[in-house]
C-alpha cells in the first residue's frame, strides 16, 4: 500500500517543494534573483538535511514516538505479514491491515498522554523488545509490550500488548 506522505518531516516533500522554488526563481529579475536564491537554497537544504536526520531513527525510537503521538502510519511501516496484538488480555493475530484498523481505534478511544519506556533491550541481534507505561488523556494507564524481531534483514513488529494496569 502507498501512502503519500505530505508533511514537513518528509524529505521528499522537502526535494519537491525545493525544486517548485527554484522553476519559479526563472520568473524573477536577475539581479534579486541570485541572492534570493542563495537564501532558498539555505532554508531548503536545510529542511531536507533536518528530516532526514529524523528519519534516521532506529525502528524502536520510531516506535516508540509513534506509540506516544497515536502515529499509527508510522507504526504500519514495522507491522510483519501478521501481527500478534494483546489488548487488555484479549490476544488476536491480525493481518496487517486489520492491525492497522484495531490500532487506530484504540487510539481513536484512548489518545495518548506519555508513553514511558521503563525497559528495553535486545536479548539478541534478531530481536528488540520495549516495557512502558502507556497513560492515556483520561489517566488510564496500560502496560504496553512491544516486540519486535528481524526478518529479511530489517526490524517487524512482530507482538504488542496493551494491557490496563489494575
């Protein structure tokens, strides 16, 4: 699926709005041209150099701020073929787009607040996992598990809990 991606942390809105600018410097006389364009240049390398330094993230930091900002777009990058997805101790293995449904709802129903990571850690080079607390705006707080392993030589979400504390 092909999601177009029209914010201001995407590199290649950066490259297109970028390459606009300069098609519509042509309309501008030549003598204001050349230090308007030296200043579009600047601001423009600069956005494309600073989202993409965002987007070098590693796919745990990516989860967890999309965990704490409701991004479930960005979450849907790292979902496997099937995802493994524990909502208050009710376990389903869902297809990736049927997670991507379950997880907008729940955050559609609870938005988050923080997302406290209390552990994390790599028990091996196939496999990455994270221990938070998920407090929602309403002050409800959920454990949340996130599990993610290696396969095909990049990191899958493959198992996430989100439990409610008692």
């Amino acid at each position: 699926m092909f999601v177009f991606d029209i914010t201001l942390t995407n590199p290649y809105f950066w490259l297109g709005f970028c390459g606009i600018i300069f098609w519509y410097l042509n309309l501008i006389p030549i003598g204001m041209k050349k230090y308007i364009k030296y200043i579009l240049l600047f601001v423009c390398l600069l956005g494309v150099d600073t989202t993409w330094a965002q987007s070098s993230r590693s796919p745990i930091e990516d989860m967890v701020n999309a965990v704490e900002n409701a991004h479930v777009t960005d979450m849907v990058k790292y979902f496997d073929s099937y995802v493994n997805i524990t909502i208050n101790n009710l376990p389903a293995i869902y297809s990736r787009n049927q997670a991507e449904i379950v997880m907008r709802d729940f955050f559609e129903k609870n938005p988050p607040k923080t997302f406290d990571v209390t552990d994390n850690g790599s028990p091996d080079n196939n496999s990455k996992f994270i221990i938070a607390i998920l407090t929602t705006s309403t002050g409800i707080k959920y454990n949340t598990y996130i599990l993610m392993k290696m396969k095909d030589g990049a990191f899958m979400l493959q198992q996430m809990s989100i439990n409610k504390q008692l």
